[in-house]
C-alpha cells in the first residue's frame, strides 16, 4: 500500500518566479520540462535545452502541484491545469526526496488527478533500494533511474515522451531526430521493459528491467542483430512499453553497450559520413589485388569475396562475419589501394571494348588486287 503525499496548496504569492513564468513564455520548440528537487542542476537543464525543451525548476511538491493546478486533497474546485494541451509540461522529472515529502508520494498524487493523470513522469533517487522499483510501478511513473543520471539519458527521455501517441504507452519518434544509440542508452538506464518496432524495415529489438534481451534485423538474431539494427536502422519506429516475457536470445546492460558497442558504432558513422557510400558497386582489380596481397591480413579474403561487381558496400557489410566497423574500415583501405574499384568503370570498360567490334585477329584478310600474270613473250 502507498501512502499519497497530501499537501496543502500554498498561498498564490509563494509560488516561485521561475513557476508563474512558465505559462506565460513560450516553451521551447518541444516545449517545457518541469523538474521538481535537486535534478534541476545545469547540467540536465543544459541538455534538455539543446533538445529544444525549456527547463522550469521548482523546490518542491507544493510548489510543483500549485505550478500544474492540482489539488491534492480534491477540495478545490478552482484549481485547473493550463488550458490547452500545449502549455503543458512534456515531462515532469521529480527527486525521489524533496524538501516537503517524497517524489513516489508526488507521482501518486498527480496520477490521482484527471488533469494531471497523463503527464509522463521520471523519478530520480540518489541511491537504489530494492523497493523502489516496485513502488515507482505502483505510483505510475513512467521510468525510475538511480544517480548518478547522464543528462543526455534524460533529455532522450523527453524527447521520447514528447512523440506520445495519445493516451496510450506507445511512442513514435524517428531515428533523424532520436538515433537508435541513444534512445538505447537511455532506455537501459532505466528499470522500464518494452520493444522498439521499426516502421518500414524487418527490425525489432526487446528489453527488460535495463537490459536488451532480444532483437531481429534481416533475418538475423540476437547480438549481431542488435548491432546491425543501430548500425543500418532507419526511418520512422515506435516504443511500446508494457511487461515482455518472452525468452531473449542473449543479455546486454548500458554498461557493455557504452564501453563495447558504442564506440564502435561511432567508428561506423564515422566512416559512413567521409568514407565509401554504402551504395556503391564495386569489384576486384585482380591484377592489383596480386601485387597487395603479401602485405595484406590472411583473413581479407573473406571480405574481399563478397565483391562481386553486384553487391553494395550495404550488402557486403550486412553479408560480412566481421564486426561492422571493422569490415568497413577493410573495404575503405582496399579501395584507397586500388584492389576494390567502382564497378560501373569496368561495365564501361566492357561496353567499348563491346562497341569496337570483334578483335581483328578473326577478321579476314583480302589479298590485294593485282594485274594479269605475265605471258611467256612478255619481255
């Protein structure tokens, strides 16, 4: 059983300055994020404004039940949340120990309230208890993380909660705005289970309690799958929230994915950003792949292959064993030395050799014309 925090609502003049201003100013291009307690430090207000939202601090319950309308004992039939939609915070991101109660407490309280009931709420403790991940389930927040808190995590989140598709836990958002690596990052920090489904390609991902424990891409299962989906991952997908009992293929925390995946994937962008096109056709030059071949690893061959003159830099690289990184970087030196080259110079190449005609060793040749032979009294 969870005791609800019941407050009085302080007088309108001890409402801070920074709480009155809120409805007043315009919010942000994602518009605005209440943070209630110690989470509002710079660092966190500083990365929710670089996603385009407005940070608003206040101290504590009070002042934040005054700032969004609610009346925690429901006798105040004057107090009313803002008036559309919009003036409404995106977020609200509330300390789990507060001057004048208890962020769990507070979440109750707003989700007990019809105007308030919706908002999406973080909770932040300074320490992990064991209950209070089954405390913050039973107030309905929608994600509890434990200090220390990676602001980028927490502006993600917002960003995350903003693509809210009505009334339901389901979110859309779009990897040109909220990359596939960040939105895991953050999302494994938390206590959260759910899936990511990606809209217009075979691609799905699982996770459960900070760990991802299943993903799908292209036929593939499981790690590598993971790791090609933020690899190749694109477009329009949706986080549905909700218990996933299913059993995972394999196991990975924000811990190994930050310091083994990740730079990685970084690598990868890297080179997708300066490097060869993932578009591009190439093939072998043999006789240049002769010369290089002592001074090159055992083990190119298997990436070397896969360029048949067919296959895309993509298709070689989703075909490839190697991590991606790795197959990529392969590619990109083999090209530079000359033993991969576009494949479409040599399609040109045959095409005029093609338009010449046949080679003239098969053509036949005439003997040249000449007059009568000679008679016997020719002299």
């Amino acid at each position: 059983m969870v005791a609800y925090l019941h407050v009085a609502p302080p007088p309108e003049t001890s409402m801070p300055a920074a709480g009155r201003e809120a409805l007043d100013l315009p919010g942000g291009a994602g518009g605005w994020v209440l943070l209630v307690g110690e989470t509002a430090r710079p660092v966190v207000a500083a990365a929710l404004a670089r996603e385009g939202f407005r940070p608003v601090h206040v101290d504590g319950a009070r002042a934040a039940l005054e700032l969004l309308g609610v009346d925690p004992g429901g006798t105040r039939p004057d107090a009313a949340p803002p008036e559309s939609k919009a003036e409404r915070p995106r977020l609200v991101i509330i300390d789990a120990d507060l001057p004048d109660g208890d962020g769990f407490s507070l979440c109750g309280v707003l989700r007990a309230d019809p105007k308030s009931a919706h908002l999406p709420v973080l909770l932040v403790a300074k320490c992990a208890e064991e209950f209070h991940r089954d405390l913050a389930a039973g107030v309905g927040a929608d994600e509890y993380l434990v200090e220390p808190v990676d602001a980028r995590d927490v502006a993600v989140l917002a960003r995350l909660k903003a693509g809210r598709r009505g009334e339901e836990d389901v979110y859309d958002a779009h990897t040109a705005t909220l990359p596939l690596v960040a939105l895991m990052r953050a999302l494994l920090s938390g206590v959260r289970s759910g899936r990511v489904v990606l809209s217009e390609a075979a691609g799905a991902l699982v996770f459960r309690h900070g760990q991802v424990v299943d993903a799908t891409f292209h036929g593939e299962r499981g790690c590598l799958a993971f790791r090609r989906l933020l690899c190749f991952g694109s477009g329009a997908y949706t986080v549905t929230f909700g218990p996933e009992l299913q059993r995972g293929s394999f196991s990975m925390d924000r811990p190994f994915l930050c310091d083994q995946v990740v730079p990685g994937l970084e690598r990868f962008e890297q080179l997708r950003v300066k490097g060869l096109p993932l578009a591009a056709r190439l093939t072998v030059d043999f006789n240049r792949l002769a010369r290089e071949l002592p001074s090159l690893p055992e083990d190119v061959e298997q990436v070397v292959r896969l360029f048949d003159g067919r296959r895309t830099v993509r298709a070689m690289l989703l075909e490839c064993r190697f991590p991606e990184a790795l197959a990529y970087e392969a590619a990109t030196r083999l090209f530079m030395l000359g033993v991969l080259v576009p494949a479409i110079l040599v399609e040109e190449r045959e095409r005029a050799r093609e338009s010449a005609g046949p080679p003239r060793l098969f053509e036949p040749v005439l003997a040249p014309e000449s007059g009568p032979e000679p008679g016997p009294d020719a002299s």
